[in-house]
C-alpha cells in the first residue's frame, strides 16, 4: 500500500471512531416545528428580518456577528433568489486614493458603528417612518470581493458586480422596477463603476448630488506625472469627470448636478472650467453661515426636484476633522455632524436611485468611532427617505394598504 493510501485509511478509521464517540444519535435526533419554534424565540434573531417587527426578540446592539443594523445577511451576487428593495454592499477598496489609505476597513467600521440601529427601535421620528420594519425588503448583501493589487481588475469587478445587483428583480415589483443599492465606501472612486451600473440599470444618465469637502471632477492631467497610464487616470479625485466623460450624469443645461460642502483647495479658477462645462453647482462649506442648513435644503431642491432620477454620494470627509477625523483627506472648516444630517432630512422628496457612502479610513478615527456613527447615521437617513418615498408611491400606484397590512400582520 502506498503512503497516501495508508494516511486515508488511518483518517477514515479516526473519523468513524470519531462520529461514534461523539453520540451520533444526538446528531441525527429529530426536532419538533414546536422545538425549534422556542430555540429560535429563546435565542435566535442574530440577524433581523427586515420590514417584520420582531417584538420578543431583541438583539442588544453590541452582541452578534456585525451586520448593518442586524440586518439579514446574505452574498447576493451568489445567492440571486434572495430577493432585496435595498442592498446594503460594501466596496472595500482603497487603492485609488492621493492622501491617507485605510477606507477598505470603511464597510466593516460602518458596520460595527451601526450596531444600535435595530428594526425594533429603528422608527425615524422626523421621517415618521421605521425603514427596517416597512414595506422594503433591505438585506446586507455583505462585501464585493474587490482586489487590492490591480486597479484595472478592481474596477471591472466593481462594475460587475453593481450591475449584477442593480439588474435583479426587485423584491416589491409594484413599488420600482429595480432595486437600489447603498455602498458602503471604500474610497470615492467606487462611485464610477456605481453610476455605470444605475446608467445600466436605467438606460440613461442619472443626477448626482455629491457631498465632499472636494470637487471630484478634476481632469486627470491634473495629476500631473511623467508616469501616465489608462489606469492612472481612474483615481479618487477623478471618477465623476470619468464618469461625465462616459456620459453617466445628465449634462443637459436644464439638468444640472450638485456638489456640496466644497471648500477644498485649487490649482487655480481653472479647476472650475471642467467642473462648469459638466455642469455642477457648486454649494460651499461656508453658505451654511448665510444660507442655513434650510436655505441649503431650498438650493439643492430647488436644483434637482423631485422627478429626475439622483444617485446621492456622500464623501464623509464634508463633515469637518472636528467630526469626521477618520478619512483620507480631511480638511478644516467643514459641517457638524448635525448640518449634514439636518440637510439630508430635508432633501427626502429626491427621487434617490442608489447611493454611497465613502471615504471613512477607521484607522484615523478617535477611539469613539464617530467617523463611522456618522456614516452609518448617514445611511439610516438614506434608508429613511428611499423607504418613505416608496410609501409614497404606493399611493400613487394603489396599493397603498401594503403597508397596514404588513403591520397588522406583525402586531
Ligand atoms: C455630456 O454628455 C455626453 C453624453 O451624453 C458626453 O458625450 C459629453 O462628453 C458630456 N460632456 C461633458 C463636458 O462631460
């Protein structure tokens, strides 16, 4: 007998001995429904089911494996028969960025910071809604596995990926043709494959409403560098002029697209021309002191309206280092944490496509993660105002006792 023939023998031997030690009638008992039934209301609910109100069952924040706000987890790009009105996915990537690395941790912190966002107190009193006990379907579809040593393999497998889940049928086909996604960032340029995928899904170019301390249209001969290649040119501070270029955001003149929180510096005025001729309005850091987070509410509503398709991206480094010191390039004089949410609260009525989150690096961020609280508070105000439009429509489209139905159901 050969050696590799006697080591199988020898670990067959051993596993029988094994499964015969270890009480293999234990193993193959059979539960009872009922059994079963009190195992999971004594101990399940690691994960919550969306849009069902689980009264007796309450995950404590901290405890359990981390998901977006205990949300049901499942890989959707392997598992297309779980059906999703959101999917909350996360794009650890970072090796597109000019400053500090570290926004592939972004999705894990984001997670972790959303640990008290549960569906049994998730109600948003200023939207009047709970959007994890509603009528969407949201499941954590959990990470693209984005490689970190090839950029041009990373942006194809982004935009792969995105596309793949913005093109599956939505789980409530009466209230949207497709689903959205909400990414969980990974540095800024996640944003490019993410606009291809919404013109994919949509057939045309979206809106955009991009918060940032930074433009993010800079032509990439503004990184200038005797070292140049068809990659270089996909960076952190370009992917909206790429995705312009590409003819991903709508660029008509009656359509404009919004940047706001800017306050970053330039090369010179110039740096204006690009972002003009893509036809952005541009909203400072510093209007709030004039205008208020209300007269910033008016400005951007009063630009994008509530019709036009807006795929809403928000770079965490708006908020200033005071708030947000865990990102890649961080700079003074930027909005509290409360601006931000206060302006997002006030800009619900867009009609959102999709959404990200970006730029949070954890590793800069105080031992009190409020880099990542933001962002994850961030997302809930998102999550809010795409499941309160939803309810919105139902009315619009009749089947507006959904949602009654779904609650009495529940209680
Ligand atoms: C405007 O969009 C078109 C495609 O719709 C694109 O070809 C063009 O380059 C865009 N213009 C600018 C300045 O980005």
């Amino acid at each position: 007998m050969k050696s590799k023939e006697l080591i199988f023998l020898a670990l067959s031997c051993l596993s029988a001995l094994v499964q015969a030690c270890s009480g293999h009638d234990h193993q193959t008992r059979e539960w009872s429904q009922e059994e079963l039934d009190e195992l999971d209301k004594k101990w399940g609910a690691e994960f919550t089911e969306s849009y069902v109100l689980t009264a007796y069952r309450v995950q404590w924040g901290y405890a359990g494996i981390s998901t977006f706000a205990h949300l049901q987890y499942h890989k959707c790009l392997t598992t297309p028969s779980e059906l999703f009105d959101i999917a909350i996915i996360g794009a650890p990537f970072d090796t597109a960025v000019s400053y500090r690395p570290g926004a592939r941790f972004g999705p894990r912190a984001i997670r972790a910071a959303s640990a008290r966002q549960t569906s049994f107190r998730g109600f948003n009193p200023r939207a009047g809604i709970n959007p994890y006990a509603s009528w969407a379907r949201i499941l954590d579809c959990g990470d693209i596995p984005v490689t970190p040593v090839d950029n041009a393999v990373a942006v194809k497998q982004m935009t792969a990926a995105f596309t793949e889940l913005s093109a599956r049928a939505p789980s409530s086909p009466a209230l949207h043709a497709r689903p959205k996604l909400v990414t969980l960032g990974g540095d800024h340029s996640l944003s490019l494959p993410a606009l291809r995928a919404a013109y994919a899904a949509r057939g045309g170019p979206v809106r955009v409403l991009h918060f940032d301390a930074h433009l993010d249209t800079w032509h990439p001969a503004k990184y200038p560098s005797y070292w140049t290649s068809a990659q270089s040119r996909f960076t952190h501070g370009s992917m909206f002029f790429l995705a312009g270029e590409e003819g991903l955001i709508a660029n008509g003149t009656g359509t404009p697209s919004v940047h706001a929180g800017l306050r970053t510096r330039l090369s010179d005025l110039g740096d204006y021309e690009d972002d003009d001729a893509q036809n952005w309005v541009r909203i400072s850091a510093d209007d709030v002191d004039e205008l208020g987070t209300k007269g910033i509410i008016e400005s951007i509503m009063e630009t994008l309206g509530t019709e036009d398709p807006v795929y809403l991206s928000v770079d965490i480094d708006v908020l200033d280092p005071a708030f947000a010191p865990g990102t890649g390039t961080p700079e003074p004089g930027g909005w509290t944490t409360r601006e931000l949410i206060r302006i997002l609260r006030g800009i619900e009525d867009l009609n959102l496509v999709g959404a990200d989150v970006v730029e949070v690096a954890p590793a800069y961020q105080g031992a009190g993660e409020e880099t990542a609280l933001a962002a994850a508070q961030v997302v809930f105000e998102i999550l809010s105002s795409m499941v309160k439009r939803g309810l919105s429509e139902m009315g619009k489209t009749g089947v507006a006792s959904m949602e009654e139905e779904i609650f009495i159901e529940e209680l």
